[in-house]
C-alpha cells in the first residue's frame, strides 16, 4: 500500500482550492451573476403627488422597498388628471436611466412630453456622498449602484404594469451616458425577469469598462492609470456591455458624438458592432452629453422623441 506523500496532500489541497476560487469567481463576478436569480418583491412605501399646473403635469415621486429595506426611488411625470383613477386612457411609458443626476432634474431635461409618461430612475446614493468621496470610495459608490440597477429597473417596470394608467405593451427604456452602459445589463434582466420593454435608446454609451476607464481617470504615471483601470473593470465586470448585447432584442437608436472626449472611439465603433439588429445609428457633431452642453441634450431628446414615435413607443404631441 503505497503511502500518500506531502507533496501529494500540498497539491491536491492547492488544485482543490483553485477549483474553488474559479467556482466563487464565475459564481460573483460572471456577467451572468445579475441575470438567473429571481426579482425580489419590491413594496410601495410612499407616492407624493404634485401638480406641474404650468406644464400641466403631475408629479409622483415614487419609493419602492425591497425585501432588504433598500429604496428604489424615482419620479413619473403624467398628463394631468392621468392619476385619477376614473382616467380611461392608457398611456404609453418611457424609464430614462440618466447619469449622477437627480430624477426631478432630467424630467426638466424633457420639455413638452405629450399624452406619455416620463419616468426618471433616481440612483440609490446621497450627492454629498459623492461630492466628497475619494477615488476609491467613488469607485465603492459605482460598484454598489451599478449591482442594484438591474433589479431595481426590473422592479420599477413591474409597479408600472399595474398602475391602472400604463399601457403595458409600451414600455420603453433609454439609457444615457453611464445610463447607456449599464442598458444592456438592464434590459437583459428585464427580460429574464419578465418585464419585457419595447425599443430603447442607448445615447452617448460605449462597450470595455477598461478602455473607457483609463480614458476618463486623472491620475500619472501611466501604469498607474492602468492598474486603476483594471481594477474598475474587474470590480464592475457583471455589467461590461459587450457581455449582455448578443442576449437583448431591439429596435435600437443608438446616438454618439463624434468628438466624445469621454469615451475611446474603439468602445463606440465596438457598441455599434455588437448591437443587435435591428438598430439605427447617428453620430452627431459635438462632444459627450453633459448638463453643461443643453444643445447637445436638446438635440438628444429631439433625436430619441422622433425616434420613438416612429417605433410606436411613444405618442406624438398633441
């Protein structure tokens, strides 16, 4: 009988463990990881409604609850007297998922929205967290944001199928800057969830967390910008674009500027390669969308409105 040697036990233990790390690995950070569990059963804890009498508009600003008490905040802007109940007419819904700004902001960002519902997603974190965080804890504040995304829009979908106001054959999505990366993600989602949406948007979006990255990080030498880089795209890796886009069903617009001085030229032709058809693509002149740049998000809403109602996602203004 031959006797096991140290040797022996030291790799097999070592191969065992590796084989457990690859298995945590593919279990935490696939891209996969934030698709096959089920949606959590979110709550409504509070609807505050306002009158926009200037635009005649109502306001809700909406909180959901999850089963782990966290938010999902957001905010629907409807026709007035949408909200009553005695309202026959079912309207159509457009979720804008905007950059770090707050949801009462990019409803203004919409002038005269027509017999439609705008919702605003407000992400699930405190400005002044981020005003005054540091590199590695905004990356901490991405990273927690970005994870709850992809359930959270799946549940405010799911609350908008039963308000007696929605038409739930159109619900449509669109993504703008750090909104238009993480879409893919969201839609893919969506779907396995049920919530099925209708034609999106993907504005000023891009695909390879670590190109796009390195281009927007200040920080010298190089190699440390790398490093960095690489860290960001390990630590978000379940919400890289190019990993969900093959999984999603369109039509897509998808709009970029030529001159994007946040995104690397390769990640936007890569986006536009990776797109599922059916798709419609316009690069226009100008840089990244901004809240400095209001021609470049004039020409955004109006390029996304046309869109849109082409497609049948949206009522034309009456």
């Amino acid at each position: 009988m031959r006797l096991i040697r140290p040797f022996e036990i030291f790799f097999l233990g070592g191969a065992i463990l590796i084989g457990a790390c690859v298995a945590l690995w593919l279990s935490i950070w696939s891209p996969d990881a934030l698709i096959r569990d089920p949606l959590p059963l979110y709550r409504q804890a509070s609807v505050k409604v306002t009158a926009d009498n200037k635009n005649k508009r109502e306001i809700l600003d909406v909180r959901l609850v999850d089963p782990d008490d966290n938010v999902v905040g957001f905010s629907v802007s409807l026709p007035l007297g949408s909200f009553d109940e005695d309202a026959g007419e079912r309207l159509p819904t457009l979720v804008v998922i905007s950059g770090f700004r707050g949801a009462h902001h990019n409803l203004e960002r919409i002038p005269e929205p027509g017999p439609n519902v705008i919702i605003s997603y407000d992400y699930p974190y405190r400005p002044e967290e981020w005003k005054t965080a540091s590199l590695l804890e905004r990356i901490l504040i991405a990273r927690r944001v970005a994870f709850r995304m992809p359930n959270d829009v799946a549940g405010l979908m799911a609350w908008v199928r039963r308000q007696h106001w929605a038409d739930r054959s159109r619900i449509s999505l669109v993504g703008v800057s750090l909104g238009a990366i993480a879409l893919p993600v969201i839609r893919r989602r969506a779907s396995a969830t049920g919530q099925t949406a209708g034609p999106s948007v993907i504005a000023y979006g891009g695909v390879d967390l670590h190109a796009m990255a390195a281009d927007n990080i200040d920080l010298s030498p190089g190699w440390l910008r790398e490093i960095v880089a690489w860290g960001i795209a390990v630590a978000l890796r379940p919400l890289e674009p190019a990993a969900h886009l093959s999984e999603i069903t369109g039509p897509f617009l998808l709009i970029n500027g030529r001159d994007d001085e946040r995104l690397p030229r390769e990640s936007v032709e890569r986006l536009h390669a990776l797109t599922p058809e059916p798709k419609t693509i316009i690069n226009v002149k100008g840089a990244h969308i901004d809240g400095n740049r209001p021609e470049i998000i004039e020409n955004t809403v109006r390029l996304a409105r046309v869109w849109l109602v082409s497609k049948g996602a949206l009522n034309p203004s009456r």
